[in-house]
C-alpha cells in the first residue's frame, strides 16, 4: 500500500458539465425561474474550470498519447499503422471511452492543414498548452446518450483501467518516469469492466492519510473491500440532498474536492480553491436531464403514470411538477434497508462506520449552508434515486449490472454475461443494445475487449434484487416502461 498516497483521481462522484443545452439530446443547463443571471455566469465557469484549470499533476503528455497505439493488440495497431495521426487519435478516444468536447472545432492544424478525423481535445481531460493531459470530474461522468456526447451523462465506455496499463508500458518504451495512476494501479483495481470505477475506494483511501483539517498524517495502510460502481448522472445532482448511493455524504461544494487528496495538494490547497468549486457546485446544480427523442405511445405512457405513482412513487418520488422547487420536494430521498431491495450488498457493506465519521469530522462535511445535513455514519441500506431522464442512464442499478429498462422490470430476465455491441438504442427495451454469452472470453487476446462484458456472477456485481416489478402483470410493465421515457 505504500504507493497509494502518490494516487488519486478527480472523480467528483456526482454532478454536471459543458454548454449541454447546445446539443440535442442533452441535459439542459438552466437557472430557476426568476433567478439573476450570476447564478447562469457561475454555472459557465464551472464548467470551464473543469475542462481547463488542472486541479492535479498531470496523467501523461501528449507524446505518450500519441504513441498509445504501439501497445495496441496487433490487428489494432496494423490499423494504426497506416492511419494519419488524427485518425489514431480517433482510434484512441474510441478504446478508452472518450469524447470530443462539444462545440469544438474538431482536429488540429499540421501542416497549415486542419486533420478533420482528429476528434480535438477530450471532455475527460484538461490537455494545456505544453500538451500535458489531466483527468477531471468528466472521465467518469461525461459519456454518451446512445453515441451523442453529453456532459453529465455517466461515462459507460470508460476504460481506465486499460488506458493506464498501456500509458504505463508506453511511458516505459518512451523512457518517461511512471505517475502515481500508473503505480497505483498496481496495487488498487481501477475498474474490472469498462464504464465501471473503484473511485469510492480512492476516496476512502487518500482520507485515511489526512486528518480532520485535511493535513497529511502518516498512518498505517487501510484495509479495503473494492467494488466496482456505475457512475451516477449528473442531472440529479439538483434533486439530490445526499452525494452517495447510501445517503453518506451531504452534498456540498467542498465535498466536491475530496478526490484531490494528492500528496501533492496540502491543506491549504483546498481552502484555496474553494471558490472555484463554489462555481462548479452551481454547474452541477443548473443541469437538468435530457427529453426522450424518439416516439412515446401518450396513451400507454397515461397508464404507466397511475401505476408508477401507485407502486414506485413512494421511494423515487414524481414527476409532474412545473417548478425546480416543487420537482426538489417531490422527491423523498427515500432509503431502503438492505434486507428488502435484495440487490448487491458488496456496496454498502464496503464502507466503516469509523471511515464515515473520520469524514463527517472533517473539513469536507463543514460546508454549511442553509440546509445544513448531517452525515449519515451507518446507513441501513441504499437509497431509492430520481429517475428524472432514466432512459439516457442505462445500464441501471448502483453497479451497472442491468442493461435495459426492460430487464430492470423482468428480474428473472436479467442476463448473467452481457456486453454492448453498439451505440444504439434497444428502442424496444429502452437502454444498452447488447448480446448476452455464456461467459467471458478470456481466450481473447484483447483485454480491453474482455473489460467489455459484465459478468454479473463476479464478486459487487449482481444483477439480483429489486424485485417489485414482479407484482405487475405484462401491460402493466409495458406500461410504466412506456411511462418511464416521459421523465
């Protein structure tokens, strides 16, 4: 564990993004109504921030991206080979699960020409003007509705966890000195399915070196119980009074900045940015979540309101509501113990009730603020989350292990190994177009292609549990399906 100190990631692990209401399909930034236009200016700079101020030492440069492809499989880097420089660099954003910036003019200028397959800078990294590239908060939380890049959307192509194996051997052919993810991972799985982190973890683990004011302590190695989670949208950041799954965690500005616990960013460091994450905090805040773009059966979806209202209601709250404040009241923040929604205990049996307090004590939790929540040291279970856009969230469950809408409400449906094969829609299921396979294929000699399947069978993944839809009948679940793109 004597690396860990040296390794962190700036997964924010809720909240917004970009200029999403320029891009179809995606979630609308807007301040309520009647609100001055600073808190609109507060949002833009937030975002900003995010895509261009570096809050850790840098991943790599771009020397290191840009060669990436000589650690490619051999088919993939004949391919590679032969292409333009912008043209790899496609390729690269296309295995690790990144996305242009929207609104960017897309390549760079060689040769006073501009390469239009290079896709530019990506959301998921500040790259500066030295052509250093760091992760921020977008890595995981800034992915794609069905192939369309939308900021806050959850990142469920992200392949961290190859994407630092193969900087690590490139870095090494390049005779460059390793960074803390590069050793980190040695000793801390970075996700075991691509689209899926072990972020709570990095965050357990970079607060047991600091103590109450977020000074650097030396204390011994902590125990951890990694697990995989699906990274939640950002567009419920507003509804939400509570960062994580299990309700730990009051939501606040300076909570947003707990995973920049490098060695590197003391105490002060924290106090000193905190304005900055003021205005990221009122990003995430102004977003809202994106309009179904396909056809809805009126009807049918009127059906599905009566029987959500009747039977999900009570835990994920409505939807019918003209105002942000009145959508903010309707929604419960219902937690419900473990023993009754039945879905994969490894996530809430993973974190200390000590670790929980250690935080509640520290500066992180002391935000203030007219709300003012207190920290929810040992939770009994998870809690129930807003479903406003939940037809651009897919795969479902904390841990991404259900694929569609659909086989959310047909549990014994629920397939053990699956994986996307494209970016379209199941316009019939509402979620991920997949294929299902008995197991693995681990005789594939392309690791990022195994990350690519979900085996639920493996340990924080199960797809079982939440097994309520099993009291409606076929029309009914048709029905709320129907209903359930409407949000």
């Amino acid at each position: 564990m004597r690396h860990f100190r040296s390794f962190a990631l700036v997964l924010a692990t809720v909240a917004g993004f970009h200029h999403p209401n320029l891009i179809a399909g995606s979630p609308v930034l807007r301040t309520q109504r009647g609100a001055d236009s600073g808190k609109h200016d507060h949002a833009n700079i937030g975002f900003e921030l995010l895509i261009n101020k570096a809050f850790l030492p840098s991943d790599f440069d771009q020397e290191v991206f840009d060669n990436l492809w000589q650690s490619w499989p051999a088919s993939l880097r004949e391919r590679a080979a032969k292409a333009s420089v912008g043209e790899r660099r496609a390729m690269a954003f296309e295995r690790y699960g990144l996305t242009p910036r929207p609104q960017q003019d897309r390549g760079n200028i060689v040769d006073g020409k501009r390469d239009l397959a290079d896709p530019g800078k990506p959301l998921q990294y500040v790259v500066d003007d030295h052509g250093n590239w760091t992760m921020n908060c977008f890595s995981c939380h800034g992915g794609t509705v069905y192939g369309r890049p939308v900021p806050g959307a959850p990142n469920n192509r992200y392949a961290l966890q190859t994407l630092t194996e193969e900087v690590r051997s490139t870095k090494f052919r390049l005779g460059k000195s390793l960074g803390r993810m590069e050793l980190g991972s040695l000793v801390i799985p970075l996700g075991t399915t691509n689209g899926t982190t072990n972020a709570v973890v990095f965050g357990i683990g970079l607060m047991n070196y600091r103590d109450d004011q977020l000074n650097l302590v030396d204390r011994p190695p902590a125990s951890f119980t990694h697990h995989d989670m699906d990274a939640p949208p950002w567009w419920h950041f507003y509804r939400r009074p509570y960062i994580y799954i299990d309700g730990f965690a009051p939501k606040g500005h300076r909570g947003l900045m707990q995973f920049m616990l490098v060695p590197e960013n003391n105490a002060s460091f924290f106090a000193d940015h905190e304005d900055d994450f003021q205005k990221v905090y009122a990003y995430l805040s102004s977003l809202r979540s994106p309009s179904y773009p396909g056809h809805i059966d009126q009807s049918l979806a009127t059906r599905g309101a009566k029987l959500f209202e009747s039977n999900c209601a009570e835990c994920h709250g409505t939807y019918h509501h003209r105002t942000d404040a009145e959508s903010i009241a309707a929604y419960p923040n219902q937690l419900v113990p473990i023993e009754d929604i039945g879905t994969d205990p490894v996530r809430h049996r993973a974190l200390t009730v000590a670790g929980r307090e250690h935080y509640a004590r520290s500066w992180f939790a002391q935000s203030g603020g007219p709300e003012r929540r207190e920290t929810v040291t040992d939770p009994a279970g998870y809690v129930a989350p807003p479903l406003d856009g939940v037809w651009a969230s897919a795969p479902y469950f904390h841990n991404g292990s259900v694929p569609t809408l659909w086989h959310l409400l047909h549990p014994q449906e629920r397939p053990t190994v699956w994986r996307r094969v494209n970016d379209s829609m199941d316009e019939s299921k509402v979620g991920l177009t997949v294929e299902t396979v008995p197991r693995v294929p681990l005789e594939k000699p392309d690791v990022a292609l195994r990350r690519s399947y979900f085996d639920t069978r493996r340990f924080g993944k199960s797809a079982s549990g939440h097994d309520y839809p099993n009291q409606l009948n076929e029309f009914e679940k048709r029905a709320v399906l129907e209903y359930l793109k409407t949000l």
